[in-house]
C-alpha cells in the first residue's frame, strides 16, 4: 500500500468511527491544486540538468496553505500529496489556522554543490511563486532542505515580487527572519508530547530505554533533547546502519562522529547493528524519525517496544498501527508527534508578520502548551470512540475541519471543485 493510499484509509476509517459527513470527506479526500515542473538547472560543469519537482495544495479550509519542501532522490507526487494531506490534519490537530500543502523536488543534494543547490532552490520559486505568498502558501524546511535554503528561497520570492516578504517561508536562519526554537521544534515537540504521557502513566524517564531510527534533524535533536532529559538512549541509527548498547550511548559523540565520517556507525560507541535489526530491538520508546512504511506488515510482530513516538511522516502502515496498539504497544502518530514543527514555523510567521521575536523561553512555553492541550483533547476522543490514537488524533482534526466547513458554507466546497478541474 503507498502513503497515499496508507493516508485515505486512516482517513475513512476515522470518518466512519464518527459518522462524519460524507461531503466533508470527499472534500478532503482530494487536493485543491496540484502543480508539476519541470526546473532546468545550470550545474557547475556547464551541462544543463532538469528536475521534476511539485507543489501540492491540499486544503485552505482553516488558513493558508502549510507544508515543507523535500529534496529527495524518490520524491514523486504520490508521496507529496500524502504529505500535503497529513498537513491538513497535523496543523488541525494542534489547532494552528492553516491548511496543508507539501512540495518536492526529485534531486540528489549529497551529489550537488552549494551553487547548484541555489540555483535549483531559485529555478523552483520562479516555477511556483505565483501561487504561494505569506498569506496564501508558505513553504518551509523538509527532509534534506535547509534554512540556508530558506533564505534563498524568501530571498528570490522577495526578488520576483519586488518586497521584503520573510514571511512567504518559514524555517529561515535567525538573521534573515527566523525563529527561535525552530531548528528542535519537531523534536521538541515530540518530547513534551512523551514527557506529558509518562507523567500521566506514572513512567520515569530515567529508567527508560529508547531506541531512535533515524539520525537527520529530528532524530539528532531528539536524542539529544531526550538524553538530556534523562532518558536512556540504547539505539541509534541513520540510512548506513545503527549502533545499540544496553548500557546508553551519548548523542554528542555520535554526532560528532556522524559529521566528520559520515555515518553513526562511525562512532566507536556500541554495537553496530541494521536499521531492521535496531526497529526490533527491546526498547520502551520507539522513536520513528526517518522514512514512511517503516513498520509494517511485515515486521509488525517482531517490533518489542513498549511505546513508538512518530517524528517522521507515515512511518507505520494502517495494519500495523491497529495490530500494534491491540496487543498493547502505544503509537503516538506523526499527525500529533511530529506537529512541533509546524506549530513553530507558525509562531515564526506571526513574528514576520509582526516584525517583532520572542525569546526562545517564549518559543519553547507556547509550544509546549499548544502539544499537551492537543495530546489531552486526543486522549479525550481515544476515550470517547474507543479507537487506537491515531483514530483519535484524525476524529480531532476531522472535528474541526468538519465545522469550519459547515460555518464557511458552500463557497469552500466549491473552491475544492474549481481547484480540482
């Protein structure tokens, strides 16, 4: 089953268990717009290289358009209208006034130079600036994107339009508009989502056992983040392979090594292991912060953790999430999980708009409460429907999409219809 696939079945079983209305689903069912390009780029050796690349817009029911940008080998528009799809749910799970939106751009950044990815970061706004904008699209930083490309990206947009327009991207480096607590937001996020459910279950964290897959931004952060609230980190890994040690292992080491060789495995700390082989590991956390499809059919009985924490979009398929959380294993979805970050790129947006930026204790205070005020109101629904989590989290998104909806009247549902032709 593909992601996309994955997202409408997670939907339609959710809208079934709340006897949603049948308009609203279909609405969402579909994006509004869906654009595809075509961005010839210049490369360093003077050749001209072309690379496919997409936005999807998915739903602008409660706000504008949110979701990053991914540059990536795979990318391909099943995969991004599934991002943009979850955007919706994520930004209204969490509450914040936008609607979901995703871009991608097929390219390999570990065999490009830094000129040449400028130069493909301009080729894609020049391709897409006429239908994004601060209050209709604003994009943001995803798997293998950057602020560095952030800033590129705000920089040509502002350039096309002729204003300083910060606002069109969130994810930006402080010094041309970012935020605060950005660049952990995702992971931090995510902490204060597991933190508040094993205060609630009575759990310590320092007698926890955690096992991270995947080693980017979210993953780094989070292992950092939770070791340093006392958490026991016994297994790491990045797309090479991981490293697993019973006694702990520390995050900045394996950083370290990750930087200057490459890869986790680099670090002379524990055991080196696979990706498959660390997923399986006994463990009372299991952080997802890589890939989608992940946990599956396939391996779903073999998983030991106690808890799995979703950082990364769609690591764990329909099946296994409902096999997992019959037999007792607790799965934190991504749409709630991973929500820290757009919940920021929002804060950072009302800075822009404002021209005025909090401190990072005021970053950190608001997020945290916008992730345990979305956790209870999950649990809530859990409660109610006597669904898994992540049920839970899309009834409580579905709830207010559903209203705002209704409140906008027929206009929103024949917006869907004019973007869909």
């Amino acid at each position: 089953m593909s992601f996309y696939e994955n997202t409408l079945k997670n939907m339609n079983k959710s809208a079934k268990l709340m006897n949603l209305d049948q308009e609203t689903l279909d609405t969402l069912s579909h994006p509004q717009k869906t654009l595809m390009v075509n961005l010839p780029v210049r490369m360093d050796d003077g050749r001209m290289e072309y690379f496919e690349a997409y936005r999807v817009q998915h739903s602008e029911l409660r706000g504008p358009f949110k979701g990053g940008v991914r540059y990536f080998p795979q990318v391909d528009l099943d995969e991004v209208k599934a991002l943009a799809t979850e955007m919706t749910f994520k930004c209204a799970v969490v509450g914040i006034p936008y609607g979901g939106g995703k871009g991608g751009v097929c390219c390999n950044t570990k065999e490009m130079s830094e000129g040449e990815l400028e130069r493909l970061t301009r080729k894609y706004v020049q391709a897409i600036y006429q239908v994004i904008g601060p209050e209709h699209d604003i994009p943001a930083p995803d798997m293998y994107t950057t602020p560095q490309m952030m800033a590129w990206f705000m920089d040509e947009y502002s350039r096309l339009v002729s204003q300083y327009r910060p606002g069109v991207v969130t994810g930006k480096p402080i010094e041309v508009g970012g935020s605060l607590g950005r660049g952990t937001a995702t992971a931090q996020g995510g902490a204060y989502v597991l933190e508040e459910y094993m205060k609630n279950n009575n759990m310590d964290a320092s007698t926890t056992k955690v096992v991270i897959q995947g080693f980017g931004n979210a993953g780094k952060y989070a292992a950092e983040i939770l070791h340093s609230m006392s958490y026991i980190i016994t297994g790491i890994s990045d797309s090479k392979g991981g490293l697993y040690s019973e006694g702990g292992l520390d995050p900045q080491c394996i950083d370290k090594a990750k930087q200057e060789k490459g890869t986790v495995q680099a670090c002379n700390l524990g055991t080196p292991i696979t990706n498959e082989e660390l997923l399986e590991k006994s463990c009372d956390v299991l952080v997802l912060a890589a890939m989608e499809n992940q946990v599956t059919e396939e391996n779903m009985k073999n998983i030991k953790a106690k808890i799995i924490l979703e950082l990364a979009n769609g690591p764990t398929t329909a099946e296994a999430d409902e096999y997992l959380t019959k037999n007792g294993t607790v799965v934190i979805p991504d749409i709630l999980a991973n929500a820290g970050g757009v919940t920021v790129s929002y804060f950072e947006w009302l800075q822009n708009h404002l021209m005025y930026y909090w401190p990072l204790e005021e970053v950190q205070t608001k997020l945290k409460r916008v992730m345990i005020e979305s956790l209870n109101r999950i649990l809530g629904f859990q409660q109610k429907y006597n669904s898994t989590m992540r049920m839970a989290a899309y009834v409580s998104a579905f709830d207010r999409l559903d209203k705002a909806k209704k409140l906008r009247g027929s206009g929103a549902h024949l917006r869907c219809k004019v973007y869909n032709k």
